[in-house]
C-alpha cells in the first residue's frame, strides 16, 4: 500500500487554506463526528491521480466517480444530493486535489533524480 501522508500534507496546505466549507476561515468546517471526504477517501484518490495519465481533467472526475462515489453513495443511489448541493469538498476541489499530487510526485521524481545523479 503507498504512503498517502505526503499528498495528505500537500492537500492540508493547497486545498484546506482555500476551502469554503463553513468554518473553514479558522478550522476546518467538517463537523467533529464526521471525517472530510478527502480523508476518508485519500488512499482511493491518490490511486485515481497516480493512475491517470491525461490532460483532460473529465478523465480524472470519471475514474473518481467510479471509485470513490461509488463507495460514497448510499447503496442503489445513483445520485448524490451532497455533491449536487456543492458541499462535496472532495467534488469542488477536486481540480486542486489532483494538483496537489501532482506537485508531490514530480518533487518525488525530483528528489529520486537527484539521488541518481549524487551515486
């Protein structure tokens, strides 16, 4: 299984800062019983960014659907009044989501070039 904590750390400081979830300005506004989708779903988000290799973003929301709203929704319900009412984090900043892993694993391929070159 991958470590997801560096693209959690890279979510936390890209996508936490801007989100409009009430609350969010001082804290994080999901309620204290509840987990963030981002979170709850990270290690099936993380394998959606790294196995996409596209540059249209529809690819990326597809393959989220498939996997994680799948999961998400009450059984049989094709529908997500969440998501629908824009108060789905996972759903609104997706775009930056995928952004911020993105920027994790080219740092990773940075990091690993650099290694190569040092040996």
């Amino acid at each position: 299984m991958q470590d997801t904590q560096p693209y959690f750390d890279a979510i936390r400081e890209y996508v936490c800062s801007v989100c409009q979830t009430p609350g969010a300005h001082s804290y994080c506004g999901v309620a204290e019983k509840d987990v963030c989708a981002v979170e709850r779903f990270l290690p099936e988000i993380v394998s959606v960014a790294t196995s996409i290799n596209s540059d249209r973003i529809d690819d990326y929301v597809s393959a989220l659907r498939d996997t994680v709203c799948r999961t998400c929704r009450p059984e049989g319900q094709s529908e997500c009044s969440v998501r629908d009412s824009q108060l789905c984090g996972l759903d609104r900043y997706f775009v930056l989501i995928i952004e911020a892993i993105e920027q994790v694993i080219l740092q990773q391929k940075r990091t690993n070039g650099a290694e190569t070159l040092t040996r």
